[in-house]
C-alpha cells in the first residue's frame, strides 16, 4: 500500500497511506478530484489572473494581489521554509505533487472548466501558500483604517465611535468547550462553527487523514495540506476562533518619480529607492491591462502612486447590492467585506490626539485623502506563514502537543481552544501581532514621519475557564490587548447562558445551541418604539407584535420578518441623513476595498449603537425616536406579510453566477448564536454564515459530529454536491465515522 482512498455514506474522503509524506500525496490528490475548479479559482486568485477567464469583473481583485504582492510572498514564505524547516516545505511538496496528479481529471468532472474555456495549470510549491494569504490577506479587516480616516476626515475624531460596533470586515467564528466535569462522560467536549462567506465549493473540506503515524478528522481548506483549523486526533481535539486581532498597517507614503524610478520619503527625511516594476493583466475578452507595482520600506502600495489616485480607479462602485455586497464578494471572497463583528474603539479619543499633530491638514483643517498606501503585513516582513504548524498538529497526542505547534502559527491570530483525553484543556491566542504605536492600529499614519516602525512582536495571551467552560465569539476577551473592534459580546453571552441552564452537557446536546436564535441587540430599537407616539392604527398594531414578540429570528416566524423590515428601514433612514451625506460617496479607492467604506453597511451593523448613542441628536441632529417613528409607518404602508425565512435566504458565492438553485430560507441574523448575516437595510440575503459545524467529543471520537452547507463534491451534479444542506439548514449533523472497515474503497493511488 502506498496510498489509498475511501468514502463514507457522505462521500466525504478517507485516506490512509504508508506515511506522511504518501498522505499528503494522496490528500493533494483527492482534493484535485472533488475540487478540481475551486483549486484552481483559489490559484489564480493569489496569483492574480482570475480575469484572465472570468473576466473584467475579477479585474479589481488582480489589481489588488499584484500590487500586494501576495505571489512573490509567498514564494519568499516557501523558501524560507524550506530553509529552515525542510521537512515541512517537503510535506507541502508532496501535497502539491497529489494535486497536480489529479488535476486533468478533477477537471474533465467539472463542468465549469468547458464553460470558461479554462485548462488546469500547474501548482507550485509555493502556491498552498499563495492560496493561504489570498483567502486571508483581508481577514484582518485593514480597510476598517480606511473607514475610520473618512469618518475624521468629514466628521471628526469623536465620530469614529458611532460606527464601532460591526462593520465589513473579517470573519467570525462561535466555539464553546467545555471540560469534563460539565459532561455526562467526564470528557471534555468542544463544538463550534467558523463563520465565513458560504462559497460553493465549500472554503471547508470535511476529512480524514491516517497513516501509522498519526490519524486525524477534521476540517481542512482545500488547497492547503493538512488540517489547520479544526481537527481530532482520537486523544486531543482543537478549534478556532478568529481573534480580531490588528497586525497588518497602513502607511501614507510620499512618493516622487525621478529618472531613475520611484522614491519614497522616509521617516529621517532621506529620500529613498522605492522597488518598481510593470505587471500584465490579462482579461478574457478584453485588452490587457497593465499594472504598476511599487514597494517602499513600509511595504506594498495597494492605493494610489506617485501621481495619487488614476482616472478611473474607483471601477463602478455603487451603494446597492451589486456594488457594495457582489463586489466586495468578488473581491473579498473568504476574506469577505461584510462580517467580523466589532466593539468599541478602545483609547480612540487619546489614539486621535496622538496622530493628529502628524498629520498634514488640508486648507480647511480636514484630513487629507489619502493618495498613495503602503501595505505592511507581517508574512511579507517575517517570509513566515506558520505552515510549520501543520505537521505538528496532525501528530499532536495531547493539550501540550497542540500548544507548542501553535506557538509556531502566524497569520490569521487565531483563539485555540483544546482538550485531550487527559483532562488537559487550553485557551489560548495563536499567531503574531507586531508591537508599535497605538496610532499605527487605528488608522493610516505618515510614512515620513517617525514611531511607526515594528518593534518584535506581541507575546500572545492565554485564558482559562469559568465553571468549566469558554465560551469564545470574537468578543472582547484574552485577545482584547492585540486588537481594536471585537464582536458585541451577545453571542458569547448567550451561549455560556445557554451552558449554564443544565449541569452536564453531552455531544448530542450540542445542535441546540448552535441554532439559538435569540436577538439579543434588537433591544434599542424596541426600547424606542416602545416610546412611540402618534402611530397610525396600522403601526400601532406592528408595534404591539414586536413589543410581545419573543425576540427569536426564526425562519417560521412572522414577527421576526416585521422586525428585520423596521430595522432596515430605520437603518436607511439614519444612512440618508444630511449630517452622514460626506459619507455617502466613497473616495477613489481600489474597488476591493469600497465595502469597507459603504456607509449603509456600517450604519446598519451599528445600529444597536447608534440608537443609544445620545450624541446623535446632541452632535449631529439626528432625532432617533422620529427615525424609528417614520421606519414604522414606512412598513405599515407596506402591509407586510411573510415570514423571516421568505427573504432571509442563503446566497452562496459563485465564480461563475450561471448556476442558481432554489435556496433554503434560513433562521438567525447576525447577531444569534446561528448567525446567518444578513446585511440590515441592503438585503435580507445570508451570503455569510456558519461554514461549517463541529462537535469534537473527547470520550469517543465516533461519538463527534460534522457538517458543511453543500456537500463534500465541487463537482455539479455529484450525489455529494449538495447533500448535507438539509442538515445544515436544519440544525442536524452528520456522524463522524474513522473505521475503514465501514467505508467504500474508491482507489489505490
């Protein structure tokens, strides 16, 4: 045997082989197979050249990772894994050579490739790395900066805070453990889901890796080797959450052309040689497009050059659907515009006072439009990616494996939780988080100017439980000092309220609380309704439901759906304001950064915020009782009918929007346990929500259990394309079963 390939009942793959390297031969391979077309969208998307077959509208993307640079850093990260852990880097050597194997097949199964016309290419070993920093390169939400300089730019700095609670950003995650003594086994028990873009291929592959040396189940990223984020071993289980940490900065650079190329102003006032070059893309139907692509010390020039901003830059942004919702989705995929939920700004006024006097003010006293942005992110800094985590993991046998193998993770920060079968628990945060100023984590600061250099990197905070459990939501918690917007605390609060209603909890148990519904941030909106006065009979009628309403946002229910409509309607009433106009239109920036600066979006994931926000009226003149007010007369003129699960539906993304299917109407909202978001005043359309979910259950491996929103295929048509959706949608999940002797055998390989 060399290497071998089983299905079970969900056509999910199992894998043995002679060792690790043959595994992960064999892993590149099955994955080539089901998903043959993701892998090689996900290719061409850290290289680059999506437009080359899918055309102009993946031209902004391009732009974006040529001018980022994210092809040459990862080259720059695999040799230097390849020099300093040879071992590893030969690991994903032996992924990449399964996958170029399986490629030409993979692909004559897909029907995607006939239709665009695209032949497989070839993966590098470096391009697993590639893939890496393009699903994640925006996970850490830097745009947000952007977002923060407009709002001081047009309002102020005491504005900044009105918008802090969600806007588009990163990705979210729930995730629960709970240790022995709360369960009905005595082990520990660890469940969750990664809250992400519901793509189609799935951005997770439900797997099972063995081979004498190890024998894992979990979660993988196809494209990658391994099992980075979610896995159990038989003895130890892990899990993320993403941190909401901030390490990536932007920098304001001063660039000027001479005759010998681009130089940038430094922070001791010298002028110095800025790296240049010219890079082409090709668009399918269309001429190519060349791009210019400049590196100061800082790092990447992702906005603007020499000139400042080129005609034309800002590619048909508009504040609706197709402009702020598809086209962050085009551009953001996994990394996504609309998600990772936020808090508050910590410090903000003092961070404000601190960067203003370094600041060039325009004639008026504002802020300055940015014209030329540097990007420093720590993989192009460091040349590491934390892929020498991923083979420790895969051998980890306890707590104490899992932790050393994370102390070598980079990018995302994550919060790990695990547990073994030892009563060993860990919470913990993962990754690194370089040490600067307080100005650098808040919005764009001046290249020339100096103490905004990095200084080493953070020593990464570690948690314990309370009462036998950790309870982790993106909120402000152990990651709090590496990080600057965090989620509200509701979905956290609610699960460990949920963990405290019995006194041992079982696997089995676990569904249910991955399906709460509870809306916890409704309460404002429904405190100021309260206090309504002079609605009409029709109004009055919507208030007294949703004032008895039991706050659940259920597909089923009725009163959730009359809910979301006040809320968007509120929502697109405090956004049209004359005192937010400036905000309205974004400034000309690269087309894969305008959701971050949509102001419907950010009004409507603060909207808890806003309406408690007194200043509203004092500062800006915006009367909230009369936004509410009005928001109910607009849906009573509507008369209303249909439930939640009648709009709020799932939207998967698609490279190519050929296909469509009847979608499921979903439960939940952004702010319940199950978050299904939508985006309150744009759409009630779910393209971002559980991705997949997960119950690691430390007593008996075959006790766990799984489940994705599609299927374990990429492949239309494939029995397993689609099959687990009824599950998802409904809250059940699929048994995790490792026994070979109850699986099908496919292949040799």
């Amino acid at each position: 045997m060399t290497g071998e390939i089983f299905r079970d009942a969900w056509g999910i793959p199992h894998l043995r082989a002679d060792d690790a390297m043959a595994l992960a031969r064999v892993q590149g391979r099955v994955t080539a197979l089901d998903r043959a077309w993701q892998l090689e969208v996900e290719r061409h998307r850290a290289q680059g050249t999506s437009a080359s077959f899918l055309g102009a509208e993946a031209l902004p993307w391009d732009r974006f990772v040529r001018r980022a640079r994210l092809d040459d850093t990862a080259r720059r990260c695999f040799a230097e894994l390849e020099r300093r852990d040879p071992e590893s880097a030969g690991w994903v050597r032996a992924y990449v050579d399964g996958v170029n194997d399986g490629l030409a097949e993979g692909a004559r199964r897909t029907p995607e490739f006939a239709r665009t016309g695209l032949a497989p290419g070839r993966w590098e070993p470096w391009t697993p790395l590639g893939v890496w920093l393009g699903i994640h390169i925006l996970f850490a939400g830097f745009p947000a900066k952007l977002w923060r300089e407009q709002v001081v730019r047009h309002l102020g700095a005491d504005a900044v805070a009105l918008f802090a609670t969600d806007g588009p950003g990163t990705s979210g995650s729930n995730g629960w453990l709970v240790s022995g003594e709360r369960t009905v086994t005595g082990h520990a028990i660890i469940a969750g889901d990664p809250h992400r873009f519901i793509e189609e291929p799935g951005v997770y592959q439900q797997i099972h890796l063995s081979c004498p040396e190890f024998d894992v189940v979990g979660l993988a990223v196809p494209g990658i080797p391994g099992i980075a984020h979610f896995g159990h071993t038989g003895t130890v289980a892990w899990a993320i959450t993403n941190a909401m940490a901030d390490y990536q900065d932007l920098y304001r650079e001063r660039l000027r052309r001479t005759g010998a190329g681009v130089e940038a102003l430094g922070p001791d006032g010298v002028w110095r040689r800025a790296a240049r070059h010219t890079e082409v893309v090709e668009v399918a139907g269309e001429e190519p497009v060349e791009v210019e692509v400049i590196e100061t010390e800082r790092g990447p020039v992702i906005i603007g050059g020499p000139e400042g901003l080129p005609d034309g830059l800002q590619e048909g942004f508009s504040g609706g659907l197709s402009g702020g919702l598809s086209g962050g989705l085009s551009g953001g995929l996994s990394g996504g515009p609309f998600g990772g939920p936020s808090d508050a700004f910590p410090g903000t006024p003092e961070a404000d006072a601190d960067l203003d006097p370094d600041l060039d003010l325009d004639p008026d006293g504002t802020l300055p439009l940015a014209l030329a942005v540097a990007l420093r992110y720590p993989p192009r800094v460091t040349s590491d990616l934390g892929f020498s985590a991923l083979l420790p993991l895969l051998r980890a046998r306890r707590v104490a494996d899992v932790d050393r193998a994370v102390d070598l993770w980079a990018e995302p920060v994550n919060v790990v939780q695990a547990a073994d079968t030892e009563g060993g628990l860990l919470h913990r945060v993962a990754g690194k988080v370089p040490v600067r100023s307080e100005a650098n984590r808040t919005r764009l600061v001046p290249a020339w100017e100096p103490g905004h250099d990095w200084h080493g990197r953070h020593e990464t905070p570690r948690g314990g439980l309370t009462d036998g459990i950790a309870a982790m939501a993106n909120q402000r918690g152990i990651a709090a000092p590496l990080g600057v917007e965090f989620a509200p605390p509701h979905r956290a609060d609610r699960i460990t309220a949920l963990l405290g209603e019995k006194e041992r909890w079982s696997a089995a148990d676990m569904p249910a609380i991955h399906m709460d519904t509870q809306l916890a941030s409704a309460e404002p909106l429904l405190e100021i309704l309260g206090a309504a006065e002079a609605l009409s009979p029709e109004a009055a009628r919507i208030r007294r439901s949703l004032l008895a309403w039991d706050r659940r946002m259920d597909a089923g229910s009725e009163t959730a759906a009359l809910y979301a409509a006040v809320r968007g309607a509120v929502v697109r009433r405090l956004a049209a304001h004359p005192a937010f106009a400036a905000l309205s239109v974004p400034p000309a920036y690269p087309e894969v950064l305008l959701p971050w600066l949509a102001l419907l979006p950010r009004v409507g994931f603060a909207l808890e915020h806003l309406l408690r926000a007194a200043e509203l009226e004092e500062s800006y003149g915006i009367d909230r009782a009369e936004a509410v007010r009005a928001a109910v007369e607009e849906v009573a003129a509507r008369h209303p009918t249909g439930t939640w699960g009648d709009t709020h539906r799932l939207a998967p993304w698609r490279a190519l929007t050929t296909t469509s299917y009847d979608e499921p109407g979903l439960s939940g909202d952004h702010d319940c346990v199950l978050c299904t978001s939508a985006v309150p005043g744009l759409t009630d359309l779910s393209a971002r929500g559980p991705a997949a979910r997960y119950v690691w259950d430390l007593a008996d491996r075959e006790a766990s259990r799984w489940v994705v929103p599609l299927g374990a295929s990429g492949i239309p048509g494939s029995p397993h394309h689609r099959d687990q959706l009824p599950l998802w949608s409904m809250g059940d999940l699929a048994p995790v079963v490792t026994d070979f002797t109850q699986f099908e055998k496919e292949s040799d390989v």
